[in-house]
C-alpha cells in the first residue's frame, strides 16, 4: 500500500501568529511605499509602459511588412518574435488586473468585516412566506431558493477548501518570486547588450521588443505574487468569517427551502381538498348520465391529495436523509481531525463507538428501498394513461371551442346549462386534475429517486466511518477490566437468561412470526422433516458409495455422490438452529432477549455445519476413509474430541450474543466476558488435542507425502495454533470485549472455511488417484502393444540405442513426480483461494492491521508525487515471490499432467511450452514485485543503461544465446531426438536448455553448442521435416567382371531388403575403373534415420553373399613389382653360381 504525501490543512498556531505579524508589517510597508511614490504597482505608468510595447510591436509589424528586401523564412522568424511580445504583453495586462485586485481586497477587508456581521444579523431573521403568494409563485420562489443553496453549497465548500489551498500557494510563491526575479534580471542585462554585427536592424528591433515584453511581463508577475501573497496573510482574519457566512446562508436557505415546501405542500393540499369538494357538490347537482364522470373526478382528485402527502412525506424523508449524511460526514472528519491532533484514547475509544453503534442503527432505519424500481414503473404507467386522457380530452375541448368554458364549478347553475355544456366543463375540469396529478406525480418520483441516491450516499458514508473506527479501535478497550467484583452480578445475568416473563414475550414472538409468515415456516418445517426423515437413507448411500470406492473400477461419480449424502446427512442442526433464527428475527422486537438471541443462533449455524460436515466424513465407510484414506486413528482422534467441543462451543456462541444485547451494561459485560474466555479456552484445548507433536493427523501426512512441510512445521503449528486462541481469552479478561466478539465471528467462519479447504482438497486429491490409476492403465497398455509387436516382427533398435545415447525427452514419462508436483500445485492453489477467503472473512479485522501500512520505509519519487515504501510492502513482496518461487516449481508440471499429456504435441513442444511458461512466471512476478516496491518504470533509465553496457561488453553472448534459445522453443528448428550436423559433427539432439544445445555424437561424446550458433550459423537437420534419407553404398568387383550382371545382381539384392523404399527408386551406377577393382555406387532410399546401421549391415552381408554365389570376386589391392639385376650385384653372383 502506498502513502501519498499530505498536505496539513492549516499552519500551526505559532506559525499563524508570525505570519500574522508579517502580514501587518507587509502592509504597513506597502501602504508606505505607496504613498510617498504616489502610485502603487501595476499602476498608469506600468499602463502606459505595455501601450508603448503594443505601439513598438504594431510598428514592427508594418515595417516588416513593408520590408521586401526579406526572405518569407526571414519575414516568419521576425513575425514569430512580435507574436510572442503581442502574447507577453496581453498576459503582463492579465497579471496587472490580477494584482490590481489584489490591492482592492487588502483595501476593503474592514468593509468587508461588516459587511459580513451585517449579513449575519440579517440571516437571523427568520425566513417567511406571504400569504397572498400564489401557489405558482412560491413554486417559482422554491426553485429560485434551490439554485441559490447549489450556488451557496459549493461556494462553502470552496471556502472550506481555501485555507489548505493557501497554505501551499505561500509555500509556492517564494520559490516563484525567486525564479522571476532571476529571468527579469536576465532579461535586463540581454537588453543592456549591443546588438551583434549580424543582426539587421529590423532583427535587433524585434529582439529587443520580445525582451521588453518579457520583461514588463515579468515585473507584473513579481508584482501579482507579491500582492497575492499580502493579500493572503491580510485577509487571515477575513476568510474564517466569509466561512462562517457560506455556512450560515446554507443554513438559511436550506431553512427556508424547507418552509417553502411546507407551504406549498399545505396550500397544494388545501387546494386538493377544495377542488374535491366542489366535485363532490358538483355531483350533487349534475345530472345522472354524468354521474360516472364526477366520480371518476372526485377519484383523481383523492388520488391527488394521496401524491400530495406521499410527496411531502418522501421530501421529509429526503431532508432527513441528507440531515443525517451532513452530520455523519461532519462527524467523520471531526473523529479524524481529534485523532491526528491528540491521538487514539480509550475516551475516544468509547464516544467513537457509541456513535459507531448510532450509525449501524442509521443503517438499518435508511435502507434503499428494494421496491424502489417498481413503484416508479408503476407511476409511469400511470402517467402514461393520464397523459392519454388528458389528449383525447383535448380534441373533444377543442372541437367544441364556441362552448363557454372559462368558468368555476362552483359557479355554475346546473339547471341552466344543456347536457352536453356540463359534459364539457366536468372535461374542462378533469383536464386541469390530470395536470395537477402529473405535476404532483413527476415531483413525487423526483424525490423517491433522490432520497433512494441519498441513502446510499449515506450508507456509503456509515461504511467509512466503521472503516475508520474499525481501523482505529481494534485495540481500544470496550469495557473494563475484569475484577472479582464483577462476580456480584452473576445473580442478574442467570435471571435475565431464566426470567418467565422474557421467555413469555419469547414464546409471543414466536407465535407472532408464525403466524405473520406461515408459508416459510411451513417450508422450513417441510426441509426439516425431510431430512430428519432421509437422514438413515442417506447415511446407507455413503456406505454403499464407500464400499464401491474400494473397486479396481471405482470412478469419481462415487466420490461425488457420497460427498452430497454426506452434506445432506449433516444439515438437521444447521437447518434447525437457522430456521429457530430466522423465526425470532423475522419480525422487528424490542426485547434485548429476544434480539440477542437470535443473532447468537444466526451466528452459531456455521460453526454447527463446520462440526457436523466432520463428523460425518469420520464414520466408517464414510468419505475420509473410504475416498480421501484418512486413517483409522485420525477419525477416531476427530469424533472423540468433536463431541465435547461442539456443544460447548454452540453454546458459547448463541450466549455471547445473547448476553450484548443485554441492556444492562454490567450483566453483558459479564455475560459476553464468560462465555467468550470459555470458547477461545474450549477452542485452545480442542487444537491442542489435535495437533500436538504425537497426533496420528502428521503420520497420516508423513504416509501420503513424505517430504511434507506441514509434517517438518508440526512443532510451530502445534505452538501456533494452541496458544492463539489464548491470546483472545487474555484480550476478553482484560476488557477487549468488541475485538473479541469480532475474532470469535471471524474464528467461526474459518473453521468452516478451513473444513471446505479439507473437503475440496481431498476430492482433488481422489481426482488426481483416479487420474494418475487410468494414464498408469493406459501406459502399461500401450507398452504390451509395443512388447506384442516386437515379438511379433522382431525387435526393433533405434540410432540412439544402437550408439547408446540417452535422449532427454523421449523418456517415459514420470507419473510419480508429474502426480506429486501436480498435488503440491493443487495444495499452493487451494491455499491461495483460502488466502482469498480469509482475507474476506476477516474483512472487518483487516483494517486494523493497516497498521504495517503506517510504517513507512523509504520514499520513492515517481515524478508526479511522492509515494512512500511501507513495511506491509516488504511483506506482501515477501509473500508473492515465496508463491512465485512454488508456482515456477511446480506449475509447469501441472500443465504437463493434466493438459498436456491429453494432446498430440510431442515431447518437444510440450517441453518448448512448460519452459516458455516458466520465464513468463518470472517476469510477471517480477513486474509485480517492482509494483509493490513503487519503483518507477519511467525512471530505470540508469538500470537500462548499465545492462545496455553489460550487453556491449560481458553479457552480450550470454544474452544472444538467451533469446536464441527462445527462439528455438518457439520456432522448433531443432528438437529433442533430431539428427543434426553441425561442422563436422553428426549427432543427436538430446537437450534443449536457454544458453547452449547439446548433441551427443555417434562416440557417445556430447558436444555443447550455444544457442547462438544455431540460430545464425549454418546446421543441417536430418530430420526437421522429412525423415527419408539416402544412404549410398560402394562396391569393387575383379576386373573382367560382367558390369551388367553386377549391376543386375546389386538391384536385386538392395530391392529385397524391406526397409528399402521404392519411391524414391535405387540408384545404382558403373562409377569408375579403381586400381584393383570396378567400383560401383548403389545410392538407395530409406524411411527413417534410426535403422540406418542396421541396413548397411544388412546390405553388405547380401551383397557379399549374392557375389559369392555369381562368383564375382571382390579384389583386394594388388601391386606388380619388377627388378633390374644388373643393379643387384650380389644378386647377380648368387644366380650364376646356381
């Protein structure tokens, strides 16, 4: 979280008072000054100093334009300077008239005193209405009064945002004064210089007018600031009683708002009455077929007496409403103001609560209304109609426009008049209803709109404030601490529980409830019931559902089905104690008894269903032992000890509760105190019980995961979670009631939360048994597939198993590791989710530890503000990158497990995108993180700098051999198994990493080649996307050989080997005359790579076999050696003496 820089909305006292004290010597100064120059600033002569800069640039203009010996670039760069002088001018008049006024307020702030008291004196006159207005003029003069409350409402509040706009502008203004005064003294001395020899005299004309410009520009601005700022500190005094007046003239106008509804409302009403009236004596004396239509008359008249008063009850609501969200707005701020300025004290604490406790009431008294939208659909239908009527009665007045119809019911003689004359005027008359109700109408759902937007305004504003006591008082005792001299009232809390009279008022209420809503109490009943009825039923179906679990063949079905009978089987309690609540908050009651206890059993239901959903699991066959392999031990251990904390601690909580609303404040101070010690008491005992270092719940963890966390933790956890509830018992001894009762709520909550956790766990983990069983089923089915092939056509040795070469993804996949990684995810998932739903349950608890948010560790500027780095940052950082670290680890394999392995991708792809998901982890992560710690984005320049260093000198093959390698996971140019050859090396793919590629030759020897290099160097991959290859075999035959026999018998040798293919048909050719030999090359064809040894193999033995049997000799090298004796001299003699 981040604390944005603030502002204090006032100086302090001794900071006024010597800003006061300059503010008179400021004055007195300038008055001074004034007086012996004659004129003040900004005065005629600053007047006649921007008319004779207008009366220079105006002469510019035409020399410039009278001037041909200019280019148009020229003409547009000189005309460019007397517009910037024209504009510098036009805003150093601006500036004059702003420091003029200035003045005028400094001078009149005595009349304006006055004034004020004098406004003031009127405005307690008390507002009133003549009694010969019209109804159409005090309409008029209540429209009037609105427009001026706007007007005065946001002048108020401009008033009350003044003082703090104020205090930053004189805070601003001596860095701005400085900064001018520094340009005007640099402009004057650019006036003082001689004009450069290359500048025209047209050129230095226009310079030194831009110059003047900005110079008489910039005295006004100098002038105004200093005039702005004696003004502030002049009309100190002033401003709090212009507020004062802003406030008062809202008072009054609101006041007489008021007044003027009121007696609009009475004389509309009166008004209505008399009308009714005279329809009434008007259907006296009307003749009889026109009955019908008076009738109907006097029924909109009354309807219209009814919008009348609905209108003025829905405005009186209104003023309430908006009377109530001022107050609570004032309210808050004043709470926030008394906490800044003399800090949190249990004073405080106390008065803040009780408003606390006015307030949620407030809440309860102005909810929207729920039946808002239909009712003004309702009246909209009805205006509809109105408005149909009152048109087709327009066309019959219209038509028969020589009747006279300008005349008053009450004035008409009944006898003298024809039939269809008295029709008309009782039209006429109706016609003016149907405008009144309309009238009436649209002011009526004006107001039921704006009284529903106001209430949510003011539930909004009750949010805040809890927000804010809930922050603050978390810590703050609610009531003292315990003393043996509480014990006396132990007499009246056990009467407040046993009183007859309480339990007669109880036993009314009921009946009262049931007999106010019979159907849902009926209903109620019904589930009940039902379930009491079914409950045998249900429990048979988890043992039947149990026993099928343990089949080779169960299926996941089961699990869900025992899972239902279970829920079910255990909601009798919590339906019971929810329906027993319900039918004590039904109906409103003022009886404390009845108030408290029926929260204290709306309150305990969870707490009922988190304790039954368990002991319902633990029965034998039931859903722990038969689906989830919980241990004998551990469901013994759990059904032994719920039986005695779930009625202790049911009881606790339906009389906590119970005993708060207790009138008297001692009787619930004890009552609470008792039995919220006992429950977190009962509930430290229960944990103990169960997580205590010998507890069989961590041999069945070691059992399932022996590399479990929780089991190596088990001594923390044991501490943790069997000394926190001590620390709430404590906090209840010593007067925290209010922080109590609210842990208890969210304590309650969590154990069903945490009970979920367990439930939804262990049916991922029966998915994930289930799941691994079937890829096991099927793996082991596809290997007895392959083992039936082999054996039927012979095994079959791929290239890398004949060189002995270990091809990292093409082994089989590891189901125990991909099972454990996937279960740990689904554990760091659940885990996050309950994160998430504790954070909601505790919601109300949360604010209270914003207190890490408070401790502000170092700021970060990021160019617009300031933003501080707090310590709930470095946590919430610390926790993120721990659920980074886990999710980098195990996600992957996730994916894997359950996605992947189901498409046809191979290893390879799946391998490129687990790796890919990987990086993007980090990356997210760390743009989180960076989030947290509000480091700027924009202002990682100095960082981008250093790694575009890095990247130039040391890091720049390591980063090219990064985005190769993602490269080649993305484009796959090489995969894992691929026969490539790089240089001179001939090998195998067997592993892809994000810096460097490794291929393992035929001699087993691993050559590592950077990525780099095979994104930009040459490689030729046997294998990317054809598998045939051409294999070429040579062969010698003797001299005197049959060339076409050879040839014939070599066709025929290399076409009965199988694995030779027929398109592309073999080559074999007569190449050359050898040494020895006749050398021939048979260049033929074949599927795949990995047989290729073994086909060589297989060609040379029936190729030698096939020449022996033609008796085609295969020549070794043979050399003809001839010898002169002659140069044998011993040789020679040797030969002779034979």
């Amino acid at each position: 979280m981040r604390n944005a820089v603030h502002h204090p909305s006032g100086p302090p006292n001794g900071l006024l008072a010597s800003r006061m004290t300059f503010a008179l010597a400021s004055i007195v100064c300038l008055l001074a000054w004034s007086n012996a120059s004659g004129q003040v600033p900004g005065g005629p002569n600053v007047t006649s100093a921007t008319d004779s800069i207008t009366k220079q640039i105006e002469d510019g203009k035409h020399q410039l334009e009278s001037n041909s010996g200019l280019d148009d670039d020229s003409k547009a760069r000189l005309q460019g300077l007397f517009e910037k002088a024209d504009e510098a001018v036009q805003d150093a008049n601006a500036k004059r008239k702003q420091s003029e006024g200035y003045q005028q307020q400094i001078q009149t702030v005595s009349d304006d005193l006055k004034a004020i008291e004098t406004a003031l004196a009127d405005l307690k006159q008390p507002p009133s209405v003549s009694e010969t207005a019209s109804i159409e003029q005090i309409t008029q003069q209540l429209a009037q009064s609105t427009s001026e409350l706007t007007a005065a409402e946001k002048r108020a509040a401009d008033l009350a945002a003044e003082p703090v706009r104020r205090e930053r502008r004189l805070s601003e203004i001596p860095a701005e004064l400085t900064d001018n005064e520094a340009k005007l003294q640099q402009t004057r001395e650019q006036l003082g210089q001689p004009a450069p020899g290359n500048e025209t005299p047209l050129e230095t004309r226009a310079r030194n007018t831009l110059l003047n410009a900005r110079a008489a520009q910039l005295q006004q601005t100098l002038d105004s600031l200093r005039n702005e700022q004696a003004t502030y500190l002049a009309t100190a005094s002033l401003l709090p009683r212009q507020k004062t007046l802003a406030d008062a003239e809202v008072k009054a106008l609101r006041g007489k708002i008021d007044l003027l509804r009121r007696e609009l409302s009475e004389r509309q009403l009166r008004q209505a009455r008399d009308e009714t009236d005279q329809l009434r004596r008007a259907a006296a004396e009307a003749p009889d077929f026109l009955q019908s239509l008076t009738t109907s008359n006097i029924q909109l008249s009354e309807l219209h007496q009814s919008m009348i008063q609905d209108a003025e009850e829905a405005q009186r609501t209104l003023s309430e409403v908006k009377s109530r969200f001022d107050d609570l707005t004032s309210e808050l701020e004043t709470a926030s103001k008394r906490v800044d300025a003399v800090g949190l004290t249990e004073a405080l604490g106390l008065l803040f609560r009780e408003r606390q406790q006015v307030y949620n009431q407030l809440r309860v008294e102005f909810q929207p209304r729920p039946d808002l939208q239909e009712q003004v659909q309702q009246y909209q239908i009805k205006a509809f109609r109105l408005e149909d009527e009152a048109r087709k009665i327009d066309e019959i007045l219209a038509s028969n426009d020589q009747v006279d119809l300008d005349r008053s019911l009450s004035d008409i003689d009944w006898g003298n008049v024809s039939n269809e004359e008295a029709r008309l005027l009782l039209l006429k008359s109706r016609r003016e209803l149907i405008e009144q109700t309309l009238r009436t109408q649209n002011l009526l759902v004006q107001t039921m709109i704006s009284s529903d937007t106001q209430r949510r305004e003011l539930l909004q504003s009750i949010d805040e404030y809890d927000s804010f006591v809930n922050r603050h008082l978390f810590w703050t005792r609610s009531a003292p601490p315990f003393s043996i001299g509480e014990l006396v009232y132990v007499p009246d809390a056990i009467a407040y529980l046993t009183s007859a009279s309480s339990w007669q008022r109880l036993f009314g209420h009921v009946l009262r409830s049931l007999q106010t809503f019979p159907i849902r109490c009926v209903l109620l009943a019904a589930a009940l019931l039902a379930l009491l009825m079914f409950r045998g039923r249900l429990r048979r179906v988890t043992i039947r559902e149990g026993q099928q679990a343990h089949r080779f063949d169960a299926t996941f079905h089961s699990t869900i089905v025992a899972l239902v009978a279970t829920v079910l089987a255990a909601a009798v309690w919590p339906v019971l104690f929810w329906s027993a609540a319900y039918v004590l908050e039904a109906r409103p009651s003022a009886d404390s008894l009845i108030r408290g206890l029926g929260n204290g059993l709306e309150l305990v239901v969870p707490f009922i269903v988190a304790i039954e959903w368990l002991k319902e699991m633990c029965r034998n066959d039931g859903l722990a032992e038969s689906h989830f392999g919980w241990g004998e031990d551990v469901r013994k251990l759990l059904r032994r000890h719920l039986r005695w904390y779930l009625p202790i601690g049911a009881c606790c909580y339906v009389l906590m509760p119970t005993f708060r609303a207790c009138a008297d404040t001692a009787v619930a101070t004890l009552g609470s105190r008792v039995f919220c010690v006992t429950l977190f008491l009962a509930t430290a005992l229960f944990h103990h019980r169960l997580f205590r270092q010998a507890s069989p719940i961590y041999t069945q963890l070691v059992r399932s995961n022996p590399d479990s966390m929780i089991y190596r933790s088990r001594k923390w956890l044991w501490w943790i979670l069997a000394a926190s509830p001590l620390l709430p018992a404590m906090m209840a001894l010593s007067g925290y009631l209010d922080t109590t009762f609210r842990l208890s709520r969210s304590m309650q909550s969590s154990l069903l939360l945490a009970v979920v956790i367990v439930l939804v766990f262990g049916l991922i983990s029966r998915w994930l048994t289930l799941r691994r069983r079937d890829v096991a089923r099927r793996k082991a089915h596809e290997a007895r597939q392959r083992r039936i092939a082999e054996l039927e056509h012979g095994p079959e040795e791929t290239l890398a198993s004949e060189t002995g070469i270990v091809i990292e993804e093409e082994e089989p996949t590891d189901l125990p590791t991909l099972d454990h990684h996937t279960r740990q995810t689904a554990f760091i998932l659940v885990g996050i989710a309950a994160l998430i739903c504790l954070a909601f349950i505790w919601s109300d608890v949360l604010p209270a530890f914003e207190y890490f948010a408070g401790k502000t560790l170092w700021p970060v500027g990021t160019g617009e503000s300031i933003e501080y780095v707090t310590l709930l940052d470095i946590l919430s950082s610390l926790a993120l990158v721990f659920v980074l670290g886990i999710a980098i680890r195990n996600l992957p394999s996730t994916l894997e497990y359950l996605v992947l392995s189901r498409t046809s991708m191979d290893n390879g792809a799946r391998y490129a995108i687990t790796t890919l998901l990987r990086y993007a982890l980090v990356v997210v992560g760390a743009l989180v993180v960076l989030n947290l710690l509000s480091v700027p984005y924009q202002q990682l320049g100095w960082l981008l700098a250093a790694i575009s260093v890095g990247l130039g000198f040391g890091l720049q093959e390591i980063v090219a051999n990064f985005v190769s390698g993602i490269i080649l996971l993305l484009e796959r140019p090489v995969r894992v198994g691929d026969i490539v050859t790089v240089g001179d090396t001939t090998g195998i793919v067997s592993r892809i990493q994000m810096r460097a590629t490794t291929v393992t030759n035929w001699d087993r020897k691993e050559l590592i080649i950077p990525n780099k290099d095979l994104i930009t160097g040459t490689i030729l991959n046997w294998s990317l996307t054809n598998m045939i290859n051409r294999l070429t075999i040579e062969v010698g035959v003797a001299y005197g050989s049959d060339p076409d026999q050879v040839r014939d018998i070599l066709r025929r040798t290399v076409m009965a080997n199988p694995e030779v293919l027929d398109d592309p048909a073999p080559l074999i050719s007569f190449e050359t005359f050898g040494d020895s030999s006749l050398n021939f090359a048979v260049r033929l064809y074949l599927q795949k790579l990995d047989n290729r040894i073994e086909v060589t193999h297989q060609i040379n033995t029936a190729i030698a076999k096939a020449f022996e049997k033609a008796g085609i000799e295969i020549p070794f090298p043979q050399r003809d050696l001839h010898f002169k004796l002659e140069e044998f001299p011993a040789i020679e003699k040797d030969r002779a003496l034979e």
